[in-house]
C-alpha cells in the first residue's frame, strides 16, 4: 500500500527520464560493473549514461538510433 512516506521515496519526478537510476540505486549496481582500465583509451562516456540507456531501451523497446540525444 502505498503511504506518503513511501510515494516520495519512491517518485522519479526528479529524474530526466522515468527509466534513468536514482543515486541509490546506483550506489547498489555500481560495484558490480567493471572499473575503468587502465589500458587503451579512457571512457567517452560514464557509465552510469550508459546502463541507463540500456535501461530506457529494455523498457521502451526502441532501436539504439531513436534513443533520445541526450
């Protein structure tokens, strides 16, 4: 049942897109993602834009080519 208290701990208002992560969920995922290598070229993106990028296609189904500039 869904409470005040657990509505705004819950709500995603805050967020660019619905799929995008919370910082605490982030915290949760982030130590089982590999760390940046030391070898070859450094990320040109962080990764955290990049799960939720996976993340709005697994929940929108859209091709790579239509996801959102940003």
């Amino acid at each position: 049942m869904w409470t005040d208290t657990t509505r705004a701990q819950y709500a995603r208002a805050d967020l660019a897109l619905p799929s995008d992560l919370t910082d605490a969920e982030w915290a949760l995922l982030e130590p089982f993602l590999p760390p940046p290598s030391h070898v070859g070229r450094p990320r040109k993106w962080p990764l955290r834009r990049i799960v939720e990028a996976i993340l709005y296609l697994l929940r929108g189904g859209l091709p790579w080519r239509m996801l959102p500039p940003c």
